[in-house]
C-alpha cells in the first residue's frame, strides 16, 4: 500500500500543474477576460492544491475512523424563513425580477446601461450562489421564483398539492434540462434586455405551472433549477438552522438521493470547463478545420455561400457537447467508482457508492464556480449602483447614484490569480476532508479508506493533465472565413 501511495504521489507532482482548468477566463455579457498571469504561477497552484489536498489523505487515513451515524437524504422542504427581516429580503427578491423585466422591455438595449442583465446575470446568478455559499437558505431568501411558488403553497391548499402527484422516475430531471438551458443562453444566445425579459417572463408562467401540475412543494425541489442549483450550494453553508458551523458540514450529514441528482451536480461543474473550452482556438478549429475538412466534399464551391448553414452546424455542435459534457463527467465519475468497489470488495453497489461520494464534490463544485466568475462579480456588481438611479437607461438619476462607479472596478491580475490560488486549494482540500470522512464512515478500516480513494485522486490528475492542456490553448477571436472561399 505504501509503495502505490508513492507510486500515486509521483504522478500528481508530475501531473500537477493543469489543475485550474479554464477558469481565467470570465464572461461579461459575451466578452472574454483572459487573466494575464505567467504560466508557471498555474503550475505553483495546482501543484500545492494537489499535494495539500494527498497530505491532508494520507494524514486523514491515519486518523481513528470517524464515529458518526451514516447520511440521510435531503429534507423533503427548506422551512419557510420567518420575521420581517427575511420577509423584505423576499420582498425585494420579487421586486428585482419585476424590475428586470419591466427594464428589459421598456429599457436601452445596451447590456450595460440596463439594470435587467447585471440582475440576472451578475446579482441574482453569482451574488446569491455566493451568499447562500455562506450563510445558507438562498431559496427562501433570494430566489424570487421559490418565494412566489412557496407564497403560491400558503395562500391555496390546492397549489401545495397541485393535480397530479409528481412522478418518481422524473427525479431532478426537469431542474437539469432548465439549467442546461440558462448555460446554453449564457453562452450562445447573445441575450439582450428585451430577450432577457421575455426569458424570464416565460420561466415565471413555467415555474407556477410546474406548481399547479405537482404542487409547489414537489416543483421546487425537483423542476425548479435554481432552487435546486441553491439548495446543493447551501450544503456548503456556514449557518443551519440559526446556529453557526463549519462550512460544509452540513455535505456529511445528508447524502444524494438521485442519480438525477448526481448529474444535476456534475453539470454545475461541466459547464464551467465548457464555458472555458469552447472559445479555445483549438476548439473552434475542430469544427471549421477539421469538420470541413469532413463534410466539405458535400458542399459545392465556393464554401462561403454555404457560411449560413456551416454557423447553425456549428451551433448544433457546440449544444451537443455542451449537453453531453455532464454525462461525460459522469462516465469518468462512475469508472472511479467501479474501481473503487473492486480495489475495497465493498459490498455497496456502483450506484451507492457513486450517491454516497456525490456530494464531496460540491466543494470544487464552488471554488471553480467563484474563480472563474470573480472578475465579473466585481466590475459588473459595483455597477448596481448606478443602474439602480438609471434603471432603464435614459439620463435618470433617481436616487443621486447614477454618477457613483461609473468606471467598472478593475481587479489587478496578480490579485486574481492569489484568490484563486487560495479559493483552489481550499476547495480541494475540502473535498478531500469530505470524502475521506465518509470512505472512513464507509469502510471502517483506515487501510480500505486510503485504498478507496486512490481512484478519485487519479481521476483529479486526469482533471489536472486536461485542465493544463485547455490553458496551453489561445483563444479564438471569433469565428473566422479564411479558408472558406477555396
């Protein structure tokens, strides 16, 4: 055993420098922010998050077992919050999505001077992923279509029931495809204000049909994709129920209870490594390069007439990687666990065994979520302000805010780079805390425990070779026509 922990150690020193696969880069209403920090400073990161994160394993499998009773699945419901502290923030949840999509159907055009996209996109998508990160209940508090499907279950007995019961076999499956879809506009439908208007008008008449079918309760826990995108991400929260903790405690005490669920998760963190993919110039030459160089023979010259046709391919290419991304991770995720039900004899079958991990994943899950987004949340939140005197763009200044933070906040490169080499190897460590808490839960034996996680450790190096290979790529400019005209 000791020999294959070496073995195992070689290779992540040999493998560690791709660890931060594409999250440089983040999104500012379609532009790109490469962050321009020297290569060998991703190395340094990577290469301290995984040999902290195989420390931490090796110190953690020589610790007693920890005495704890086995995890149970997530509650049915998050309690409504009470007080009226809780219930202005709900108040002001609803009055942001009003806000957005009156100002997206009567407000500029412009992306920038209208108050709908940095409320979407920037406040509610990434400032609610955050605080719910930290102090927990995110649903109850800034989720503007959980409140108004809870407010819906209170006022009307048959809203909370609804007409039909909520099938088994659709598990979180409704909640995976609606997120898909947010990423899918994120990245390739070019948004702007009125379209965003109309998006969030049409998720609204969605949300309180899915509650009237199945009752708001079922609804917002299995179709609801920010209530269930909120709910995972309040398992890494500081603060249960009233009553501080340690961050993430709350992923020992409740365990997967879908493999819906399970793919729900590993979407949140495919998509990031997508979202960073997609715009390499590598990517993009496997399409117009390669793939003409495929398909080119059935298209008469010159190809450029054909340039209308070749951009929906390639489109429909771009969405069926982006939906498959998930269930690649998943195949990768569940080989691990085959081998790690051979290399312990576990008695657990490959399913339970993927359940009982899931969540040691959510840690990462964050971490990645924040560093490629932390740029964005600083030059595009601070612009709250002056967005809330001008919320449709027109010269107002309703609230003598409008000239504060005119210039977007800017973070200097090196600072980025310090948090997210922080952010990374926190969150690597902390996964490997969880997991191994639970392998010790699991099996018993410190020696089957160590054993059991060599699989994940060497599906990370696989993380880490690809993430240093996506980083070594440039970015494509755009799509280009040269070539086309031969």
């Amino acid at each position: 055993m000791r020999s294959a922990v070496r073995h195992v150690l070689g290779l992540l020193l040999m493998a560690a420098p791709g660890l931060l696969p594409a999250l440089a880069s983040a999104h500012s209403f379609g532009k790109t922010y490469a962050l321009p920090v020297p290569f060998w400073l991703y190395s340094y990161g990577a290469a301290a998050a995984l040999v902290l994160s195989f420390l931490v394993a090796a110190w953690l499998a020589r610790a007693p077992a920890v005495a704890q009773s086995a995890p149970v699945p997530l509650p049915a419901d998050v309690p409504p919050l009470r007080g009226a502290g809780w219930r202005l923030w709900q108040s002001i949840s609803l009055a942001g999505l009003v806000v957005s999509v009156a100002a997206g159907l009567m407000g500029s055009r412009n992306p920038y001077a209208n108050i709908s996209m940095t409320w979407f996109w920037v406040i509610f998508l990434l400032g609610t992923t955050y605080l719910t990160a930290l102090i927990g209940n995110g649903n109850d508090r800034a989720n503007p279509w959980h409140v108004l499907g809870q407010w819906l279950g209170r006022r009307h007995r048959g809203w909370q029931q609804g007409r039909w019961r909520y099938p088994d076999w659709l598990g979180y499956w409704p909640a995976l495809l609606l997120y898909m879809a947010v990423i899918w506009a994120e990245l390739f439908a070019h948004v702007l204000p009125v379209t965003l208007a109309w998006l969030l008008l049409g998720y609204t008449v969605l949300t309180v049909a899915g509650c009237a079918a199945f009752g708001s309760a079922a609804w917002l826990r299995h179709g609801e994709c920010f209530s269930v995108f909120l709910r995972l991400i309040g398992l890494l929260s500081c603060r249960r129920d009233g009553r501080w903790q340690l961050p993430g405690q709350d992923l020992l005490r409740y365990r997967c209870d879908s493999l819906s669920l399970l793919v729900f998760l590993l979407f949140m963190l495919a998509a990031t490594s997508f979202d960073g993919l997609h715009e390499t110039a590598f990517w993009v030459s496997l399409f117009w390069r390669d793939g003409l160089a495929l398909f080119g023979g059935w298209l008469t010259p010159p190809l450029v007439r054909h340039y209308p046709l070749l951009l929906d391919l390639y489109l429909l290419w771009q969405t069926l990687w982006l939906l498959l991304s998930a269930f690649v991770y998943l195949g990768l995720f569940m080989a691990c666990m085959v081998w790690m039900r051979r290399l312990t004899a576990s008695a657990l079958g490959v399913r339970e065994l993927a359940l009982r991990f899931a969540f040691s994943l959510l840690p990462i899950v964050l971490v990645y979520h924040l560093s490629h987004y932390l740029a964005l949340l600083v030059s595009q939140g601070t612009q709250l302000l002056p967005l809330l005197s001008d919320p449709l763009g027109r010269g107002w200044n309703l609230f003598g805010t409008a000239g504060l933070l005119r210039v977007p906040v800017t973070l200097e490169a090196g600072t980025v780079w310090h948090l997210q080499v922080v952010l990374i190897v926190a969150g690597h460590v902390a996964s490997v805390w969880i997991a191994h808490v639970e392998a010790l839960r699991l099996f018993g034996s410190v020696r089957l425990a160590l054993r059991s996680q060599l699989p994940l450790l060497l599906l990370m190096v696989a993380f880490t070779v690809s993430g240093l290979w996506i980083l070594a790529q440039p970015f494509s400019p755009g799509i280009s026509l040269q070539g086309l005209s031969a």
